[in-house]
C-alpha cells in the first residue's frame, strides 16, 4: 500500500478529509477490509496536524490558531479537544 501523503493539503482541506473518511468508516461494516485503509489515512492526517501544531476538536474542527479553537470549545461546551499525545512520543 502506497504512504498517505498529506502534506501537500491545507489545514481545512485535511480536517474535510478526516471528516469524509471518519463517515465512510463509520458506514462500512465492522468486518470491511476498508478500515485497515481508512485507518492508515487517519493516522496520517492527524500525524501531520500534530506536525503543523493544529488543535482538533472531537468534531473535527481543526486551527492552529489558539484563541480560534478555545473560542470554539466555550462555544460548543459539549465538544471537546482530541487528545493527540499518542503522536508526541519520541520528541
């Protein structure tokens, strides 16, 4: 299988990615041999949103820009930040 390469994407164009492929995997049944692709291309996006110092939301909002996303998370007190550490391993 050929490596995602998602650096070429823009912040919004890789949190529209992330949402289409978290829809598709959400749709396909659990024993669908597309989740092993789906997954990979996941990972790969979030990589290179922890790469790009981007915070993401539960929903899949994504900024770099600190007060962008704090202004969204007391806007929408039920969302909350995705952890992203898992990919901080290592630095």
């Amino acid at each position: 299988m050929r490596t995602p390469d998602v650096g070429r994407l823009s912040a919004s164009e890789l949190g529209d990615a992330r949402r289409e492929l978290a829809v598709s995997r959400a749709l396909s049944r659990r024993d669908s041999p597309i989740h092993l692709p789906i997954n990979a291309q996941l990972l790969a996006i979030d990589a290179e949103l922890v790469s790009r110092g981007v915070r993401m939301c539960g929903c899949g909002m994504a900024a770099d820009d600190d007060g962008l996303m704090d202004g969204h998370l007391f806007e929408f007190p039920a969302h909350e930040e995705r952890d992203l550490g898992r990919f901080f391993a290592g630095r």
